[in-house]
C-alpha cells in the first residue's frame, strides 16, 4: 500500500475514515505526520489507545476541520461503501489535498453487473446493517473525476475470504451469520462473489480496488 501511494517521505497523511487506525498505521514509518479522522468517536477511542502518536479528530469525511491544500497523501480505505453520498467527502477530501499532493481510495468493490451488485449489497447488508453501497469500479472511476481528480494508478486485486472469518462468532451474534448462511445459501451465486462450499464453511473472492488520484 505504502508503494502504492508513492511517498518520498516526510509527508503528511491523513485518512478519512480511519477506524482504529490499523490502516494508517501502515504509513507510520514512510510519513512525518498520520492524521485520522472518524464520525465513530469509540473507533477512534480504540485507535488512541493503540497507536498514541497519531492525530486523531471526529468528524464527518464531508467537512473536514483541516485548511485547505495542506496534506500531501489524503487516503480513504473501506469506508466509501459506507457511505451513501461519496461525492461530498471526495470534493473535501481533495480540498485539504495539497496541490501537487495525491488522495488514494481503497474499497471493495461489486461487479460490473448490475443484478449482481444489487445482491451483493443486500448480502453485505444483512451481515452489516451500516453497509450503504459497494459500488462496481467504474462508478468509484466516475465519481473520482466528477470531484475534479484523474487516476495516476489503479489496481484490483482479487481477495478471497471464508465467512468464518468474514463473520467470526467472536464478533456477530449466532442469529446474524445464520441469516447470512440463508441467503448465501440461496442467492450466492447471483452476487458475483463465487461462493463455494469448504466443509462447513463458505470460501469466496472478492475485488478491492484501489486508485491513486491527483487534481485535474
Ligand atoms: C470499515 S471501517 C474502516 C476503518 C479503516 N479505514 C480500516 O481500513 O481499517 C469504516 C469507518 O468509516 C467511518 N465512517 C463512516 N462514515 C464516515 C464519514 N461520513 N466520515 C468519517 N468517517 C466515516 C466509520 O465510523 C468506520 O470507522
């Protein structure tokens, strides 16, 4: 990721989005200064307790409390697909992007086709009920250029997964993955993702797209 986004060194980093910082923590060594921001004030709580040394505001992705051309990488990474309207968070984010600075977007993304993306984003609502929308890449393409940015680099990188994981007992309540193992049961193979039986767990793959932006 750190390759990715390109950095000489020294910059400013800031994520919107950023949880409990376990992605940002991945520029602590390539960049001067990690700056999180998050609407969840308990994300953010976990991610202090974490890593002491980032900055960390609460705040919504729409109106970022930081000046205007002051970072030099502003990231997002698996936070659009909760967000119904990404438009208004990628114009601020490349608001506080520094002008010959970079913003980088990571999610995961749907397919192509339509039906399955529909289905996708029920199965993915179901598991989470604060899951908004995946969208396919070429919507996260048309979205980027509408808030001013043209890609410099982009990659989708296949990910497979197991629900077990996907949905570890530790985390979700029994009654929710059951729900989940009903409908991929049913409408697994219209949701794009490939699902495939492993004893009795659920293997499949999904798409993470990941692009890096500059100002047009
Ligand atoms: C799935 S987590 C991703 C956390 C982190 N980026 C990572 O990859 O580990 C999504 C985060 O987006 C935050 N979020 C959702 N909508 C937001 C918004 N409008 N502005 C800022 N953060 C938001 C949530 O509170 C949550 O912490």
């Amino acid at each position: 990721m750190v390759e990715f986004a390109r950095l000489s060194g020294g910059e400013t980093v800031l994520e919107v989005g950023a949880g409990t910082g376990n992605f940002l923590n991945l520029f602590q060594r390539a960049a001067r200064r990690l700056v999180g921001v998050d609407l969840t004030p308990a994300m953010l709580y976990e991610a202090r307790r974490q890593w002491p040394d980032m900055e960390l505001i609460v705040a919504d992705g729409a109106r970022l409390p930081l000046e205007s051309s002051s970072v030099e990488l502003v990231a997002t990474a698996q936070t659009l697909h909760h967000i119904w309207e990404p438009l208004p968070v990628l114009k601020e984010m490349r608001r506080v992007m520094a002008s010959e600075g970079k913003l980088l977007v990571v999610d995961q993304v749907a397919t192509e086709r339509f039906e399955e993306a529909v289905m996708m984003n029920k199965l993915e609502t179901v598991r989470d009920p604060s899951h908004a929308s995946s969208r396919p890449p070429s919507a996260l393409r048309t979205l980027l250029r509408v808030a001013g940015l043209d890609i410099a680099a982009e990659k989708l990188v296949d990910e497979e997964g197991r629900l077990s994981q996907w949905m570890s007992p530790q985390e979700f309540p029994a009654a929710r993955i059951e729900k989940v193992r009903d409908f991929i049961d049913e409408h697994g193979p219209t949701t794009g993702m490939d699902f495939r039986r492993d004893g009795d767990d659920y293997v499949f793959t999904r798409l993470r797209f990941m692009a890096l932006a500059r100002s047009h």
